[in-house]
C-alpha cells in the first residue's frame, strides 16, 4: 500500500499545514482518536429467519468470534483499545441479526484466513474477493473498492503512481495493493523499493514522515487517511481495479454460509449497511446483494 529525506518532505509539509509540523507519532495519534462514533449496533434486532440458520457450533457461546487486523481505518481500527469502523458496525449488526453479540481478535492480516472455522467463525478485515481465496474459502460480498494513491501533499517527489519503477512506496503486507505493487515491479528496469508493513498505521506514519513516496490501499482507506491527517497528505491518480468485499467463512460449511449470506442481506434489506457506511462518511459502493462467490477476476 503503500525519496525525499524525512526532513525535506516534513518540512514541505509544514509550509502545508501546521500540523504536518508534528511528529509522524502525533500525527497518527490523532489520526486514530477521530472521534467518530459509528453506528450504534445496539438499535439493530434479530431476525428469527437468520437466527434459525446459525449453527449450533456458533450459537451455543451466544458469540460471533471474527477475526480482523484493526489497523485499517475506517473500516477496522481501534479507539482506546476497542474495535471500530463501518465493518466492525457492520459485523455487530450482523452478530445482532443472528441473536449473538461480536467478539472481535485482532491479528496480523495474514494469520486470518488461515484461522478461520478453527479460531474464527468467519473473518471480517476488508478482504477483497479474488478466485484464489474462494478456491479456498467461502466469501459473502458487501462493499466494492479499488486500488488508490497518496503523496505528500503537494507531490514534492513528482511520484506517478502508473509507475512505481525506482521509487520507494509502501503497502501493508498480504493486502491487494501489495499484490498489485509486486506485479508492476516485474515489469521494471530499475525496481522499486517496496517497503511492507503490518499495519495500514504504519504506512501512513511512514508516508507523513517522508519515509516514503507514496502509499497504496483501498479506495476508503485512502480518503480516510486523508481526511484525517491535516492536509499532509493527498490522493493522487486514478482509483482503479475495483471489486468486491466479503466476509469471509469456512469453504465446506454451508449452514455458516447460508447464516452470513441471510444476516447481511437483511442488513442491506432493510437499509442498515447502508447507514452504517454513512456513519464512517461513506455513500457510495455498498452492495445490495450479499452474493456468495461471486464471479470475479484474479
């Protein structure tokens, strides 16, 4: 997802904006204690028709276990140690549509899916639907996004994000940027140097300080980061390779998936996932159809 020396670009910054003259720590300090409040999951009901498809093997707990990497603002973070975000909301709504309450693991990005049907009942960490993970998994579509740019404002490096060939760009490790950034580096004389992390704060720390040129994430991701770090940073280029979201369940279980795929499509029914992506300041993109395996590319 994701030079100049950390001095000139800070220093370019601050003629931006007083608050990129704060330490890269600062800047993601405040950047993570946005005070957004989310979606209040309590209003949401049960549905007997979804609580009737719920497994006993999750049931039986009263607790929907996910796994996600809460350092992917806005759509799974923390605030003062809890969980946030449209898909932490959304995945408490789905707990509370199946009668459970959401019991949410951080974990690194990787060590998700691997876990899932062993230590989670279903992963939820902006998981981009690909052919590879549903040979592999069961994956229920909600949101759509594509790859997006950022800079420091103002582009001091004049960065190109249609080539990354010699420049020094980050991403969080495992993710569809991290992917996309390997494949343009085959094509390169002069490779780039791709600086990986394990979270997305990391990277927007690394990109605020000038550790790098550039950071490639999500499409919400980006804007996020944006909004939210003081005008030190910018979106630059076009969004592109957009696709499908989904939560992710075991492959050979389908009374988990048939319990997903009906809590989220009421949630969508109703208007719900909507209005929890319009609480993180999100409108457009949210699925109307909780698709399983979808047919995607890649």
């Amino acid at each position: 997802m994701r030079s100049r020396r950390a001095i000139a670009a800070l220093a370019a910054a601050c003629a931006v904006s007083l608050t990129a003259c704060q330490s890269a720590d600062a800047v993601i300090a405040e950047y993570n204690d946005s005070g957004t409040t989310g979606y209040d999951t309590s209003t949401v009901q049960a549905d007997p028709a979804v609580q009737a498809l719920v497994p006993e093997s999750v049931s039986a707990d009263g607790r929907l276990v996910i796994g996600s990497n809460l350092y992917w603002a806005p759509a799974e973070f923390q605030q003062g140690g809890t969980p946030v975000g449209y898909e932490i909301d959304m995945m408490g709504a789905v707990a509370r549509r199946m009668g459970l309450e959401l019991g949410v693991e951080n974990a690194e990005f990787d060590s998700i899916m691997p876990a899932i049907g062993t230590k989670y009942e279903a992963g939820a960490s902006s998981f981009t639907i690909t052919s590879e993970r549903e040979s592999n998994f069961t994956m229920i579509q909600f949101y759509f996004g594509g790859i997006a740019w950022a800079v420091q404002t103002g582009n001091p490096t004049g960065f190109d994000p249609t080539n990354v060939c010699g420049r020094s760009v980050g991403v969080q490790t495992g993710t569809m940027e991290d992917d996309a950034v390997a494949e343009q580096a085959t094509r390169c004389q002069t490779p780039p140097d791709i600086q990986r992390y394990d979270s997305q704060d990391a990277v927007t720390q690394a990109l605020v300080g000038g550790k790098i040129e550039a950071m490639s994430a999500d499409s919400p991701v980006v804007d996020y980061a944006v909004s939210r770090t003081g005008g030190t940073i910018s979106a630059i280029g076009e969004v592109t390779e957009m696709a499908p979201f989904g939560v992710v369940v075991p492959k050979d279980d389908p009374a988990m998936t048939s319990a997903m795929q009906a809590a989220l499509q009421s949630l969508m029914n109703d208007g719900t996932l909507k209005r929890i992506f319009a609480a993180w300041g999100i409108d457009d993109n949210v699925a109307e159809q909780a698709v399983v395996n979808p047919e995607v590319e890649g």
